[in-house]
C-alpha cells in the first residue's frame, strides 16, 4: 500500500472508533451473528457448520454496511474539509483508496469477535476447517465490494442519507431483488443473472468452495467500482 | 511566482471572475482585496487547485494550476476561508497527518511541529480535540497547517478572522515576519490590514480588478481626490462663484445646512486652498465655521472603485 494511502486509511480508522452510527453497526452485526449463532447454530443435534451464520451474515450486511460508508465523502463535502483534502499533495485514487481500506479494515475488526464462534464450533462438534475458512474468506471480499458501493455512492452527493440509500439500492438490486428474478427465467438470461448475483457466488464460498473465478469476480467488482468513485471525485475538479 | 493570465469562472450561468490577470513575484506580500462575493475565494480556489477555471490560465512557480496540479499543491500552503478540520482528532494528531500527506520526514517533521505550534500558540491546546477549541484556535491551526511544510508560496484566505485584536496584531506581524523569505497572497476584506501587512494591493469586485499597486502608488491616486470641506454662512451665488475663481477648485457641491452652506470642494492635486478661502471670507464678512481637508483614505478609494465597477456591471446589464 502507498504511504500517503496508508496515512489516509489510518485516519480514516480511528475516526471510525469516534463515530457513533460505526458503534451501532458493530453492536447490530454482533448482536445479529450472536443471537443466530445461539440460537439456530449452536445446539445439540446441529450441524457443526458456519454456513448459515455467514449467509445470515451477508443479508444483514446489506443494510448495515451502507450506514457504515454514507459519511466517508458525504460529509466531507458537507463539512468543507474536502476543501483541505483536495489541496494537499494528494492524489484523487489515494483519496479513495484511503477511505476504502480504513472502512475494510474497520469491517475486518468487526468480523474479528465472530471468530470466537469459530473456536467454539471447532471444540464442541467435528467441524470442518476448510469451509470456515472459505466463509470467512467469502466474507472478506463480499465486505470489500459492498465498501466499495459505499465509497462511490458517498462521493456522489453531500447527503449521507442519499448516499446510504444509494448504497442500500445498489446492493439489494445485486443480491435479494436480482435473486427474485434468477428462478423465474430460464436460460442465458439466467446465466447472466446468475453471475452478476452477488449472493449466488458467496453462497459457494460459504459451502466450502474457493473458485478462483468468484475471487476475480470479487476484486475486480471493488476494483471497478473503486476505478468509478475515482473518476466521480476527479470530476469535481473539471465542473 | 504567481501568474494569472486571463482568469474567468462561471458557476453555472453566473460569472464569477471575468478575465482578470495579474502577477505576484517571488518575495512580495500582496493583498487581495475585495467586497464580498467579489471573486477573491473564487480566485484562490482555482490557485489551489481546488477548482478549475473556465478558461484563462494560472501558474504558481511555472507549474501550471491545471495541468500540473500536484506540483503546485506541493509548493503551496493554503488556509481556506472556512477552516476545515475534523472533530475528533486532536491538534497534534492533525498536524501529524497533514505533515505526512506531504511526505514530511519523521524528525523534521516533528519539528515543524513544535515550531508552527509555538508561532501559532497552540502549545496549550495540542492533545486537545479539534471539536472542542474555538474558532479562534481553529484558525490559528489552519495557518499552522499552511506553514507545516514551509512552502514557498502561502495563500491565506481570511487569516485573521475570529482572533483577538492581541493576535491579530501578533499574526499581522507573523505574515510579515514569513515575507521576507515566502511568496504570500492574502484575501481579506478588512482594509486596515491589507494596509499594514502588505506591499502591493490587488482590488476586485464584481469578478474584475478594478485597481493593482503598491500601496503607495493607490494613495497617490487617492491624494489627486482629496476634498475639502467648509461651512460658509453668506450668499451662495457670491460664495460659489469666488471660490470657483479660485485656481486649484476643480468642483463645488453645495448643500445648505441650518443656515449655512456647506461646500465640497474637490481640488487638485497637492494644493491647499484654505488660507485663499479664509481670506475670501473674512474680506467678504462670510461667517467660516468649519474648514478641514479631507484625506481621502484607502478605504474611500476602495469604496469608490467598487461603485464605480457595480455602476459599470449595471449598465452592462441594462444594455
């Protein structure tokens, strides 16, 4: 990682543990793996598996993710301090690189409790390893691309709540609303949706399996979307 | 160091700055002087980078603002007109950060730190939140930030807003200090100060300069206006027209005034017609209650030439 993207991803870290909305996030997604995990996962007779925790986990991202992302340029705008952002030495894609990586790794420190069911599932039952991992990993880059959403639609407008909205929109029409219409077509209208749905190809993550392709699909999605909230932030220069 | 050439910016259909050029050389501390939304931060903005001009051209240090941007925002020290900051960090984090967005190295670094900090006076709010100081102190961080890196150019919008008369004194005199081996450009509408801490004096309203110089060269002009003022008391015709026969008068305006007339009389450069007026009166029996000359002050000048350009705009619009 640049440096400069570093020292903007630091900051951008620690304001996070300033941040009221983040605290609620955290409890929300603990809270809603939490009560799951005791509730439908950990229990005598069940499968000693993650896969419908990290499925749970990814629905619930949807909604909470893009209260996490709505300030990170939005109010930047709002508040002025753009002003001393754009005028320093700094480049537009280390800007939003910066502002990407702090929010991934805040998401990382928010995933990192949950491990703990991970301990506990592999000390009580026959638990598989492999598949835990792949979940987690499944969850790491799924986390990326719906940071990714977030910072592009926080560049988009001074209102965090239009950004959360905007966020929230995209990502539902990616996952839940495109999975309405997969079954209901047949064919290559199928195959396409199939492959832009965000949920089908995590869904093989959380069973256990690490297809390269869907890792491509994963990074190289953030790193559109990313590419986009660049040229997004650069245009503010040109107006 | 400094080159304006042709400089225009339109918000939408509203134009902003209308094609002014000016140029700042290395060294010099100009001030940048102008009503409210003359078009000072519109120009500053654009010189940082921060917007880009409609068309016309802007360099800082041969660096073009435009095409060379990170050149020119490496060179520069900026203190905007609103302060940004963020709440939650505190003032020695802030600085931190800033000094590594610049790539500053470690050790000198920290001390510029301990020096902006010293010469600001935020040595007693630095493990402080930003969120929690004054604006007063906020400003003082924002020109902190400016000078962190020591840039040879310095442009700084408002510096002395929200200070104490004590700090402004103090900050007037730092920004003098810091002339003699930087570049500054300074926007501020408060006369007195563009007055006292600057050599050369850019005026703009309505998005054009309507005057550039030194401060002496503004003042000379200023004098060729001086007017003077005498309250006269005896028939109007016979007061106008022996004072008219006087041969530095350029124009009387006349206003009666309880009982007597008051005279504003503009008169030519360098001349000082009191004593033929005294004469005049006291040869005519006219009673003299008041006689002084008005020097015109820069503030009137500024007055003026604003006038002057909102007049122009007007009958633009009309047309």
């Amino acid at each position: 990682m640049n440096s400069k993207v570093w020292v903007l991803a630091k900051r951008e870290l620690s304001a996070f543990f300033f941040s009221a909305i983040a605290y609620v996030v955290l409890g929300v997604f603990l809270a809603v793996s939490g009560v799951f995990f005791a509730g439908e996962i950990f229990g005598p007779g069940k499968e000693a598996q993650l896969r419908d925790l990290f499925d749970r986990q990814a629905f619930i991202l949807v909604f909470i993710m893009p209260m996490l992302t709505m300030r990170l340029l939005a109010e930047e705008f709002k508040s002025g301090s753009i002003e001393a952002l754009m005028t320093a030495p700094v480049r537009d894609w280390e800007v939003i690189l910066g502002k990407f990586f702090g929010t991934w790794l805040f998401f990382l420190a928010m995933l990192a409790p949950t491990l703990i069911y991970v301990l506990i599932v592999l000390f009580y039952g026959p638990a598989d390893v492999y598949p835990i991992l792949s979940g987690y990993l499944g969850l790491v880059l799924l986390g990326g691309l719906f940071v990714a959403v977030g910072v592009l639609t926080s560049a988009m407008t001074r209102n965090q709540v239009v950004a959360a909205v905007l966020a929230f929109l995209i990502l539902s029409a990616f996952t839940f609303l495109l999975l309405g219409i997969t079954y209901k077509v047949t064919g290559t209208w199928q195959r396409v949706l199939m492959s832009i749905n965000i949920y089908e190809r995590f869904g093989e993550f959380s069973r256990g399996l690490i297809d390269l392709k869907h890792v491509v699909f994963f990074l190289s999605a953030s790193a559109g979307v990313l590419f986009v909230a660049v040229k997004i932030l650069e245009s503010r220069r040109w107006r | 160091m400094i080159e304006v050439k042709n400089l225009t910016k339109y918000y939408g259909p509203t134009l902003a700055i209308d094609n002014i050029s000016f140029s700042i050389e290395q060294g010099q501390i100009v001030g940048f002087l102008g009503p409210n939304g003359a078009g000072k931060t519109t120009t500053i903005r654009v010189l940082t980078c921060f917007m880009p001009a409609t068309s016309g051209s802007a360099t800082i240090a041969g660096h073009d603002v435009f095409s060379e941007s990170l050149e020119v925002r490496q060179r520069i020290g900026y203190l905007p007109e609103s302060v940004p900051f963020y709440p939650e960090m505190r003032v020695r984090e802030y600085l931190q950060f800033r000094g590594q967005l610049r790539d500053m190295e470690k050790g000198k670094l920290k001390q510029r730190i301990g020096y902006v900090s010293e010469r600001c006076w935020l040595s007693d709010v630095f493990n402080r939140p930003i969120g929690q100081l004054s604006k007063g102190f906020r400003q003082r961080l924002g020109l902190a930030d400016a000078l962190l890196h020591d840039p040879d150019v310095l442009i700084l919008d408002e510096p002395t807003v929200g200070l104490d008369p004590t700090q402004i004194r103090a900050t007037r005199q730092l920004i003098k200090d810091l002339g003699e081996r930087h570049t500054i450009l300074l926007s501020s509408h408060i006369l007195p100060e563009v007055e006292a801490v600057c050599k050369q004096t850019i005026i703009i309203s309505g998005g054009r300069i309507v005057a550039k110089g030194s401060i002496e060269d503004l003042r000379r002009q200023i004098r060729e206006h001086s007017r003077l003022i005498v309250e006269l008391k005896g028939p109007k015709d016979s007061i106008e027209s022996s004072i008219r026969g006087i041969e530095s008068v350029k124009s009387i305006d006349v206003t009666p005034t309880d009982g007597y007339l008051r005279l504003a009389i503009e008169v030519a450069e360098r001349s000082d017609p009191r004593e033929r007026i005294y004469e005049l009166a006291s040869r005519n029996k006219w009673s003299l209650r008041e006689m002084r000359l008005e020097v015109a002050t820069l503030e009137d000048f500024f007055v003026r030439a604003v006038a002057q350009q909102g007049a122009r705009a007007a009958a633009v619009a009309e047309a």
